[in-house]
C-alpha cells in the first residue's frame, strides 16, 4: 500500500493549519523560508521546519515533519486534511 494512499501530498497551508490545530506556534522569521513551529509538552520541545517553496510536500519530508511533531505520519495527515481535528496529539 503506497504511502499517500489516502492523502495526497499535503499543501503548505493545510501543514500550518494541522500544525496550529496540534497547538504549534509559528515563531519569527529571519530572512529565510524555513519557517520554525514549537510547542512544549511535559518540557519536551518540539520544533517542526516547514519550507514552503518545497511544498506539495514529498513522502520523506512529511515523515520528517511528523518526525519533529512527535506524531506518526498518518496522524500528521489525518491533521493536514481534517481541518475539524483540534484534540492535542500529544495528550
């Protein structure tokens, strides 16, 4: 079974919003288009790079994304293509 058998790859902006609905806050930009998100849990950080010009993004940065997030890929995209999806993965 492929990978983004359910889900296509996801779109810079449906990874900003699964990253907010996760409870990620998008942090100061310097100049680049690397864009940090963090949250803490527990005192664990977690810190997710998304660069959009790279985006619709592949089967290996997703799994780097939900990688940084804490979370398996498939969580990390039922959170890009469920906008309804606010419940912290993390709890």
């Amino acid at each position: 079974m492929g990978f983004f058998t359910k889900f296509a790859p996801p779109t810079c902006k449906q990874v900003k919003t699964a990253l907010k609905n996760m409870g990620f806050e998008p942090q100061k930009q310097d100049g680049t288009s690397h864009e940090q998100w963090k949250k803490i849990v527990n005192g664990k950080l977690y810190k997710v790079t998304v660069d959009c010009p790279k985006a619709p993004f592949s089967k290996t940065l997703v799994k780097s994304m939900a990688a940084q997030a804490g979370v398996s890929k498939k969580v990390f995209l039922e959170y890009c293509f469920d906008k309804k999806l606010k419940d912290d993965p993390h709890q």
